[in-house]
C-alpha cells in the first residue's frame, strides 16, 4: 500500500505539522511506502537528511509559482493538478480543514482512490465567533482566503462538505472535535488522539534539570506555543500579575515562536506586562528545540494552557508525560478531555483569570514526586503515538 498525506501548507511546526510528520515517519518505520505533501512548502524547514523531513513533497510542482497564498488558494480549483504528483498513490489520508480533503476527493471521482480524513478543527471562517476568526485573521494569506471564501462562502462550504463527507473513513483529534464535526457534515467519526512519544516526552533525572531549574528560581509557570492573538496569551499574562500578588518571585516561561505578521502581537503582550508590573517575571523564550522544551515541561512547577475553545490542546498533554499537572479551562474544549480535575491537573471556571490564578496556586502545592509517574502513565495508556498508530493502522485496513 502506498500512502500519500495531504494538508495545505508546511511552513511552521504547529500541532497539525507535527502530527502528519510523526504518522510519516511511524507509517514508514512499520513498513509503509508513505510520503506527506502539501501545496506549499517552506524549503527552510526540511531537513533532507533526516526522518521524517526527506519524506515531504508539494503536490504542484512547478506548475504554479512558489507563493504559499496562490498555492493554497489554487488548491481548490486545480485540484486535478496534483492526479501527477499522486499518481503511484493507492491510499490517501487528508489532513483538514483546508483542501486536503477536497483533493482527496477529486482523486477518488478521477482514479478511484480511497482516502481518510483527518480533522484538527473545522475552517474557522465559517464555524468560528467573529471575535475569533478576527483573530486568526493575523497574516496576509490568512486575510485573503478569508475575504475570498466569504465572497464565494456557498461554494466553498459545499466544497468542503463534499470533501470530507465523502471520506472512506475521518478521523478527529479530540471527542470535543467529532461532535462538531458531526453537527456540520453529519459523518460518524473516529477519535485518533495526536501521538505524544512518551520516550521522548517522560521524567527526567534531577541532574538533568538542576541547572535549568536554579535560573528560573521558584515557583516556575510554563507554557508553550504560537504567539498569535487567537491562543489569547494576554489572558495568562493577566493571570501573572494576580499570583505575582502571593508570590512575588514566580516566573512565568513562554517557548513559541512568533510567526510572520505576529510581530505587533508579541509587542503588545511586552507592554501588558510592562502595565501590570510583571515583565520582569515573564521569558519569553521564542522557539526552543525538542531537548529543551522536554527540560522545560520537567522544571515547572505547573503547566498553564490558556488558549480558548482548543480542538485538543498537545502542551498539556506533553506536561503530563513528563510529570507536570496542568491548568486549562474548563469550557468543554479537548483538553477537558486531557485534563482530569484533581488527578492531572485543574480546569478553572471558562476564561476567569482569578479562578484560572487560583487553580494555578493549587497546582504548585501538588508534589510532583508524588504525582509524577501517575501522569505519565496517564498520557501513556490514552495519547501515546503507539496508541495513535494503532487507530491510524485500523483505519487504514478498512480501505484495503
């Protein structure tokens, strides 16, 4: 069987980037002919040399200029444009919202091929609150399929129906992810949690992080992520200046990168804490790689996610492989799935700093010692990638 995995763009490594190049790269390992490609891709991110970088194609070619907003928005119309590129391809899995599906329908109509999508979350132009998709709306190519879509808003809501309606199987990253899809294109679905490597992803020894723990003093907060308007991480700064009030030494460590056009985002989250009084206890520490974001989940004290409404929500399911409890809100999103209260963490009252500060003191008197291995056994048994390669193989057996 050979596997082809679709979605629209690569060019930064967020949740939905990470979850194709680990199914590549685990599909691969269990003998699969696999390869992932998109319509663009941001050459400064592949690494030729490496698992599972040297599996990433585009499914254009040079058929159309290298701009990542034409690209993405031609992916509709010359679907039938990537038939060549796909050619040798039995099996496709198509990753959503976007054109993936879309594409993966059009090879099934012109060359009988099964496809399965996979949804992180639905197009936010549509089945997102305005206040939402304003914030989302933070680039340039974001903007213009925006405007586009709502311009031709009839078309591209039956193109996407068509697309994923039509799927030989869909899979979802969260329960809270399905019902949507479920009251939107009115398919039953799969849960397939995103793959956490919990060898990766696990307690470290003290002498591993001594160092790294005595430069941040105590008590330790971190969180990770995009920093785009949408994750809302004025929220947490906010929270910050709350705790600040109990213990005036704590530190607040954020790791994510700011992508292009986020730029006057990170300023404005600079000058919130400036206001408030806390910009001395809060790091913003851009991109960070693997080693040293497993050492950071390690070192705090707690982890906070307070991001809104997530479809699943990885940082803090990646906390708790490595024996860190969570805070997150308890507003139906994934990670109440993730986030049991009182067990691996607390979920505060929906988008109430000081219950979502409270929440965050509590966390710090858990011993972590204590807690530690029950949380990393919990993401093992539910999110592990073995887990998740074991629904994607089921999955994939049904198409065969």
């Amino acid at each position: 069987m050979s596997i082809g995995i679709l979605y629209s763009h690569f060019t930064e490594r967020g949740g939905a980037e990470n979850v194709i190049l680990k199914q590549v790269d685990m599909l691969h390992h269990i003998g699969y002919d696999v390869k992932c490609y998109f319509a663009y891709v941001d050459k400064k991110l592949v690494k030729p040399a490496s698992n599972p970088h040297c599996y990433v194609d585009d499914y254009f070619g040079n058929k159309i200029p290298h701009f990542k907003t034409a690209r993405i928005l031609m992916s509709l119309p010359l679907a039938p444009l990537a038939a060549r590129k796909l050619a040798n391809v039995s099996v496709l899995i198509c990753h959503g919202y976007g054109p993936g599906p879309w594409i993966g329908y059009t090879q099934k109509m012109l060359r009988g091929v099964r496809y399965i999508s996979y949804i992180h979350f639905l197009p936010r132009m549509f089945y997102s609150s305005p206040e939402e998709t304003k914030l989302w709306r933070f680039d340039r190519t974001r903007n213009t399929v925006y405007l586009l879509s709502k311009i031709s808003a009839p078309l591209v809501k039956r193109v996407d129906s068509l697309g994923v309606s039509n799927s030989d199987a869909v899979l979802v990253n969260s329960a809270f992810t399905g019902r949507r899809v479920k009251k939107v294109y009115g398919v039953d679905c799969e849960v397939c949690y995103p793959p956490v490597d919990t060898k990766v992803f696990k307690k470290l020894d003290k002498s591993e992080t001594e160092h790294l723990r005595k430069s941040f003093g105590w008590p330790l907060i971190f969180s990770s992520g995009r920093l785009v308007a949408i994750k809302r991480w004025e929220w947490l700064i906010k929270t910050l200046a709350l705790i600040k009030r109990s213990y005036p030494s704590v530190k607040l460590a954020i790791a994510g990168e700011t992508p292009n056009g986020g730029e006057g985002y990170l300023n404005e989250l600079k000058r919130l804490a400036e206001s408030l009084g806390v910009r001395e206890n809060v790091d913003f520490l851009g991109f960070r790689p693997l080693e040293e974001l497993v050492r950071l989940y390690n070192v705090a004290d707690v982890y906070a996610y307070a991001s809104p409404m997530e479809d699943f929500g990885l940082g803090p399911v990646e906390a708790m492989a490595c024996g860190t409890p969570a805070v997150v809100w308890d507003d139906g999103g994934g990670p109440c799935e993730t986030t049991i209260e009182g067990e691996t963490g607390f979920r505060a009252r929906p988008y109430d700093v000081e219950d979502f500060a409270d929440k965050i003191m509590k966390a710090f008197e858990v011993d972590k010692q204590f807690v530690g291995d029950r949380l990393h056994q919990h993401v093992e048994d539910k999110y592990s990638s073995e887990k998740h390669l074991e629904t994607l193989v089921r999955a994939l057996g049904t198409l065969s």
